[in-house]
C-alpha cells in the first residue's frame, strides 16, 4: 500500500514532479472589531473556552497569554481554493481583549509541487478568501456586540497569512527545501508561480530555524513553509504576529487622520486667534483621548503574548517581527505619539496664550471704561 505522503500523480514538474505532496494550509486572517471587548461578558454571550498556549516539555509554565483570549470553535467554512477546488475547511477564531479577532483555518492538500505553486500564487490575492472569513465570522460578530467597547468593523482592515505544513519526513527535509528544493520553497514563499531570480531565492530563504534535524520554519511576509507534526503553538505564534501588525497598522492609520486634523487645527488657529480659544477644546480633547488610547493599545497588543524562557518560541517570533517589520511599526507609532504630543502641547499652549491675551484686552477695556466714567462725572 502506497504511503498517503507521497502518492503518485500524472505530473513532470520538479524533482519531486511524480509525487504527490501532502500537508495542510493554514490559513490566518485577523480582523479589528473595536477598542475593547468585555471578556467576561463575553464568556456569558457565546460558548468559548480559554485559549492556552500548548506546552511541551522544553516551555515553562511562565510561558502564554496575558490574558488568555477566547477559543471559538466556528462550523467549518467552505472556501474556494485553485487547485483544491471548494473546501470544507475547520475554523477556530480566537478572540483577544484588545478587540482583535483571529480565524485560523485548516485546508488539506494533496497536490504536485507545481500544483502547489499555483495555489501559492492564487493566493497572493487572498479577497476572495478573506470575503469568505468574514461573511462566516459575521453571526459570532453579533453575538459578541454587546461586549465590544465602541465597535468598528471596517471592509479595508484585515491581514492575510497562510502556512503549507508538511509532515517531516521524507521525500521532504530540511536540506532538500534549503538546497535542491530553494527555488520551489521560495516560490510558496512569495506566493509566486514564476521563476524567481538567484537573490530573490536567498532573500525568501534567508531567515529559518530547526528545533530538530527534521523539522524546518521559513517565514516571509505573506506566508511560512513549516516542517513540523505537533506544531499547534508554532501556528499560535504566527497567528499572533499576523494579528500584531494588523493592530500596529490599525493605530498607525489612526494616527496619521488623527495627526492632519490636529495640523489643520494648529492652521486655523494662526488664523482666526478669537474663535479657536472657544473651539479648540473638543479636537483637543479627542487627541488627548487617542494619545492614551493608542499608547493602551500599543502596550496591549505587545504584552499579551509572553514567550519569555522558551527560546524556540521566542525565535519563531523575532523571525516573523523581522519578517513583518514590527519593530520598524512599533518606532514609527513611537514617533507619531511623540509628534502628537508635541502638538497637543502647541495647540494647548496657544489656547492659554489666546485665552490669556482675551483676557488682558478685556481688563484693558474695562480699565479704559472706568476712566472715561469718571471724566465724564467731573
């Protein structure tokens, strides 16, 4: 009987052309819903059960989530996927206090390398799939609305990760995937069915680790090749560093709306000085509010998952924030709440300064009114 791994297909294509590989595509996509959810309340609103980061024996139990979100078991979504055709795929969605949810689905796959190629390919426009995630995460988003603190669930925020799992064994392992197999992995990498320059392979490849001689992680930006059977805290870490850089873009385009309105403000307060120092006190007070906000949510979203004392975690993690250059959003936040900073200083010093100079003209006048009164006695 024929191993399930590596079945026989009608193909020519690669090394492994007449081989059938199989494996599993996880497919993440994140979603911001809001500012906060009640987590409390929403254990009472939808059956959920409390998301642990699995163990094995090298983690420490300091190891997990601060707080642990809420696991979600959602009924299985079909999605159309080239290659695979329409899937019932399992789905799981994890929701976190910061009012981000992530689905992580399960599609198997049994699938030449070049047919694998053009799945990859396919999905580097994930709206298709992304529309599907959304329109089945719909009925939880309405159950859990109660418990959402100013709800907001845009069309254009989402973020997209897919990871091709394949079992560690032969026909592939680590060295083959690296070496005689770059090209191919490269291409899962990128999401690209074309060949791919010498630079372009070695950049794709450039960042990956093994915890063992058999299993393998290579991250890039929009997808992960993933050697590995019991890999489940693995894809929680990915799906936690995809769900990271959609909040720190979240906060980012907030800030920068935010930040041309405060310099339309400082504009039109150079230009209409007696109308400002009753008007400003509204948008001076909304900035106020996102500089706390944003910082809450930047320190939220950073320390809910700590992998402090598992080393394989943490550089599954540092390899995917290199990856999505969190680092590089958590400076650029930075500087932006500097620069808010700054100018709700500026807009808050010149309302005293306006209200001040008010208030001179006034004694002036009234200091003016009481002489001429008294001229006018005598």
């Amino acid at each position: 009987m024929s191993n399930p791994e590596t079945q026989a297909v009608p193909s020519g294509d690669g090394q492994h052309g007449m081989t059938a590989l199989a494996g599993t595509l996880h497919i993440c996509v994140a979603f911001d819903w809001g500012d906060e959810i009640d987590m409390e309340r929403a254990r009472h609103l939808v059956p959920a059960e409390t998301q642990l980061l699995p163990r094995r024996r090298r983690t420490p139990s300091s190891v997990g989530y601060r707080p642990s979100p809420l696991r979600i078991v959602l009924p299985s979504i079909a999605v159309k996927l080239p290659e695979l055709g329409e899937v019932l795929a399992p789905a799981v969605a994890t929701v976190f206090d910061f009012a981000a949810v992530s689905v992580r689905l399960q599609a198997p796959f049994l699938l030449s390398e070049a047919s694998l190629l053009r799945l990859a390919a396919a999905l580097a426009d994930p709206n298709t799939v992304t529309r599907t995630v959304r329109a089945a995460l719909e009925p939880l988003y309405r159950q859990l609305l109660p418990a959402v603190h100013d709800p907001l669930w845009t069309d254009d925020l989402s973020e997209e990760y897919f990871v091709f799992q394949f079992p560690p064994r032969a026909p592939l392992l680590p060295e083959e995937l690296l070496e005689a197999e770059a090209a191919w992995t490269a291409g899962l990498l990128r999401l690209e069915s074309g060949p791919l320059s010498d630079d372009e392979v070695g950049e794709a490849l450039r960042l990956h680790l093994s915890y063992s001689p058999e299993d393998l992680f290579v991250p890039d930006w929009g997808a992960a090749v993933l050697l590995d059977a019991a890999c489940e805290e693995t894809l929680q870490t990915i799906e936690f560093a995809n769900l990271q850089l959609l909040e720190y873009r979240h906060i980012d385009d907030r800030l920068d709306k935010r930040l041309a309105d405060a310099y339309g403000l400082v504009q039109a307060a150079s230009r209409r000085r007696v109308a400002f120092w009753r008007s400003h006190d509204r948008p001076l007070r909304a900035l106020g509010e996102l500089k706390v906000e944003a910082n809450g949510l930047f320190e939220r979203t950073g320390n809910v998952l700590k992998l402090v004392g598992d080393q394989y975690l943490a550089r599954v993690y540092r390899l995917l924030a290199t990856r999505f250059h969190l680092r590089e959003w958590e400076r650029s936040i930075q500087r932006k709440l500097e620069v808010v900073e700054g100018v709700y200083q500026v807009i808050a010093d010149q309302a005293v300064n306006y209200r001040t100079e008010f208030l001179e003209i006034i004694v002036i006048l009234l200091i003016l009114l009481e002489i001429v009164l008294a001229l006018v006695r005598h």
